[in-house]
C-alpha cells in the first residue's frame, strides 16, 4: 500500500515547484521555501467485504491520503493551489491496483482552510480510499 501510494504522488511531484517529503524517507526542510509532506493514514480494523470463494475473502481497508503545503508566511497562495489541483488529479475519483493485486478505490477531496504555525502558513487536502484485498482464510473442517 504505501509503495504504490507513494509512487502515485512521486510520479506527479515535479508538478509542484517545490520539494515533497514522504514518510520513512530522509528529507530537510528548506529554509524559508515551499515544501509539502505526504501523508498515508491507515483506518480502523479491515472489515471482510465478501467471500471470494473456497478458502479466499475480500477484506477491505480504508484510509486517506494527504498532501500538506507548508508556505513561507505572506508568500502567497499560488504554489498550494496548485498542489491541491495537482493532488485532485492523481487521486480523486481514481481507481487502481499494486503489484499484489489489490485494487484501490478514491474518493472525493476535501481541502481545508490554511493556517498559520510558527511563520508558516499550511495548506491540507485529503482523498480517502478503499483498498480491497483477496486473502486466505483457514476453514475448518
């Protein structure tokens, strides 16, 4: 999940102009320059979705995905923007599927109102997804 996430964002990065930092993987923060982190937030518990057959469930699993665009305070709002427009293309309404076969399902964005932090104002926008996998159960017998 993370892998295939994380390279849906990176093949569409340079787009922003500006650095992306994305979990477990070294990054500096810029000096006085735009920068975003790339979340992958998981859901609660998977839920069994449906029977895929002798020995074979569908499980299903939820989360989001979120892109936060840290700008240098009174820079502008330009390079967010365009982030956000950026991240509603690669995810919203998307679908797709990882090497193992899952099958990933997008929602709708939801973007929220900046804020400002310590000289910095930050700009969130998320897309929750379904991941639905096929996996062996143990049947008893």
């Amino acid at each position: 999940e993370r892998i295939y996430l994380t390279n849906k964002m990176k093949a569409r990065a340079s787009e922003l102009g500006f650095p992306i930092s994305y979990p477990n993987q070294p990054f500096d923060i810029p000096v006085n320059s735009t920068y975003g982190e790339f979340h992958i937030m998981s859901g609660p518990n998977p839920i069994i979705a449906g029977g895929e057959g002798k020995g074979k469930v569908r499980v299903r699993y939820v989360g989001l995905v979120q892109l936060t665009v840290f700008v240098p305070k009174e820079k502008g709002t330009k390079a967010a923007t365009t982030a956000r427009d950026v991240f509603k293309e690669i995810f919203q309404f998307t679908l797709g599927r990882d090497a193992a076969q899952s099958s990933y399902k997008f929602g709708v964005l939801r973007d929220y109102s900046p804020e400002t932090k310590a000289g910095w104002e930050y700009y969130v926008v998320r897309v929750p997804f379904e991941r639905d996998s096929i996996e062996t159960v143990q049947i008893s017998e």
